[in-house]
C-alpha cells in the first residue's frame, strides 16, 4: 500500500450539458476514513465515477500522492491503487461467488490473486459458504460483501464506497462497518458515501457535505455530529 492520500483538485463533472460536481476540492487521507454526505442529487455518485476514471471530468484533478490520474482509464487507476464501490451492487449475477471473484482479479498475476482472495474471504467467511452460487441467489448483504470483496481483492490504497447501507437491514450495516474500519487501521484511505449520517459519521474522522455539486461543509466528523441543523438543512432526513 502507497500511504498515499488521494486528492480531489477543482473537479468539475458534467452529465450531458449540465454540470453536476462544481470545483470540488477534497482530500482523502490514508488510514482513515472520510465521509461525503448530501441530499440526493447533489452529485456525490458522479463525483465517484469521476474519480473511478468512468466519467472524464471537465476540468481539475485527481491526484494519488504527485502522481496525476485524470487522464487514466478505469483499469489504469485500479492498478494504481484506487477500487471503486459503486452504488446498486453491481455483480455479475449469472456468475457465481467465486467467478465473480476471479473477473475482479484478472489482470493480477495468479499469486496476486490467490493472496487477494484469501485476504477477501478472511473479511467475509460467509462468501466461503455460497462459493459456488450465482450471484443472483444471494441476499442483498452478501451481495453487497461480494462487491466489497472484488474491490478489496486488489489490495488498494484508496477505497470509494458508494451507499455502502443502501436496501440493507441494520444488522448487515453492523456486520459491514468494522469491515471498512479494519481496512482504514490497516492504512487503507477509505471514502464513504453513506445514506445514514449516523453510520458515516461514526466510522469518519473526517466529514464533507456536498450539495448542487458544491462542497458546503468540511471538517471533522466530531464537529459535524454537534450541528444537526446542519445536518438537516442539508436534507439528510436520517441522521440517527
């Protein structure tokens, strides 16, 4: 792992013609996470893909250390260190567990592999018992520590976790949380958009607020927690 921060400079994203992500500038250091809250719409899901490499910005940076990102394709940053989470489960459903695995870890040597699959399968033991079942078959939860997994697998230095709780009960939240902390102890920078304040601030040291594209708020996730007026004028109606 590089230790290594990811950095945001001035990124401005479009869909179509109109702009979605604003000048966004926002640092995600390594071995913590760093939470981006805001209302639906306000472009946290485009801002991911930007930096995923998914959608080419309009303008400003990514950055991994002094090492510029922009230009580099999706597969390009993955091997650089950046995994992407995207919202909605995005498995391969007619593949099971372990094929799911082995399309995520591809492009890594078969020693790289087998070590990431390991390392994967010691976070989730669960996935061991639904092996070889179709990813269709699985519940949202272990669907959810499937695409986990095929990120994690690489063993990145960056982590973008989009809606990691999204359509899944309370106890699977529980179940995933100390996931994503263990991976920040271990010096993982991990960014996590999170649909209940609560979760995301709980986990984060630091805490931004994105809304109409625009950064509102930056600082720590402890200062964040005593502004709930903040909180709710940035329509996150599930604060706790």
């Amino acid at each position: 792992m590089s230790g290594e921060a990811l950095a945001l400079r001035n990124l401005t994203v479009a869909r179509g013609t109109r702009e979605v992500v604003r000048g966004v500038t926002l640092d995600i250091p390594p071995g913590e996470v760093t939470t981006l809250l805001g209302p639906n719409g306000a472009g946290k899901s485009s801002l991911v893909l930007a930096v995923g490499g998914v959608l080419r910005p309009r303008a400003g940076q990514v950055l991994l250390g002094e090492r510029d990102l922009t230009p580099l394709p999706p597969e390009k940053r993955r091997q650089a260190g950046v995994a992407v989470v995207p919202e909605g489960r995005r498995l391969l459903p007619d593949l099971t567990v372990a094929e799911n695995l082995q399309v995520a870890t591809y492009a890594m040597s078969r020693t790289q592999a087998a070590s990431g699959v390991e390392y994967v399968l010691s976070l989730f033991p669960e996935l061991k018992e639904r092996w070889t079942v179709q990813g269709r078959y699985l519940s949202g939860g272990q669907q959810q520590m499937v695409v986990l997994a095929q990120a994690i697998a690489s063993r990145p230095s960056i982590l973008l976790v989009d809606e990691l709780s999204l359509g899944l009960a309370p106890v699977v939240v529980k179940r995933l949380v100390p996931v994503l902390a263990g991976l920040a102890e271990s010096g993982v920078g991990v960014l996590l958009i999170e649909q209940f304040a609560h979760v995301a601030l709980g986990l984060a040291r630091s805490a931004y607020i994105l809304e109409g594209g625009s950064i509102r708020y930056h600082g720590t996730a402890s200062e964040l927690r005593e502004k709930p007026d903040l909180l709710k004028s940035a329509y996150l109606l599930r604060t706790g």
